[in-house]
C-alpha cells in the first residue's frame, strides 16, 4: 500500500462518517459550532492542532498530479486545506470566526457537508481498491 493510499484511507473514512454526522445530526453540529466560535481558547486550540496535522501531511505528501493522479492531488489539497484552516485560526482569529459564522448559515452548511460527504465516498471508494 502506498502513502497516497494509506491517507486517503485515513481522510476518506474520517470525512465520509463526518460529512454524514453533518448531514444527519444538523441541530447538533449547528449547536456545537455556535459553542465553538464562542470560545477563544477551544478556537485558539483547533488551531493548533490543525496547524500541526496539516503540516505533518504536507511536509510528507505535497504531490499535485492533476489530472495523471487524483486520489494524490486530493489528498494534498485536504492536507493544505487544513495547514490553512489552522493557520488561520491562529493569525486571523476574526477572519475564522467570521468564516465559520457563513459555514453555519445554511446557504453554505449543506453544500459544504454534501461536498466533504463526497470527498469522503470518493476517496474512501478509491483507497480500498474500488475502481470507477
């Protein structure tokens, strides 16, 4: 197995049981995002943590291969989108605040939930030796 397909393993099962709990627990998810945005120090420590773990997938999968490789490109671009989010988080605190402030109107909550759900089903298919 490769590393491209051990992390698309990894995120596409992480994503695709996410994007469903988005999906099927609305209420809670808007609940739970409101109570987040309202604590500095939880914000302040996802931060962290995304920035870490973002850094950690870059650093050791930074492959752009479109349009040859996909599931590679996919996988990089989630690891940059969360290296973003946490640095983010950590230089513009308003700015993600504000962010996630649109990701829980429902203008953005469903089709952002529906496009990591997809993500999710597409990488979980592709990782586990489905083939399209």
């Amino acid at each position: 197995m490769t590393y491209t397909t051990f992390l698309a393993q990894v995120i596409g099962v992480f994503a695709l049981v996410s994007g469903l709990s988005l999906i099927i627990n609305k209420r809670l998810m808007l609940k739970v995002g409101k109570e987040l945005i309202k604590n500095d120090a939880l914000m302040l420590m996802t931060g962290y943590v995304n920035l870490v773990l973002g850094l950690f997938l870059v650093l050791t999968h930074n492959i752009w291969a479109w349009p040859t490789d996909l599931l590679a490109t996919l996988v990089t671009l989630v690891a940059w989108l969360i290296l973003i989010k946490g640095g983010v988080r950590l230089l513009a605190p308003d700015f993600a605040t504000k962010s996630a402030k649109l990701f829980l109107a429902d203008a953005w909550y469903w089709p952002a939930s529906i496009i990591w759900l997809l993500i999710g089903a597409y990488l979980t298919y592709i990782a586990f030796g489905f083939t399209l």
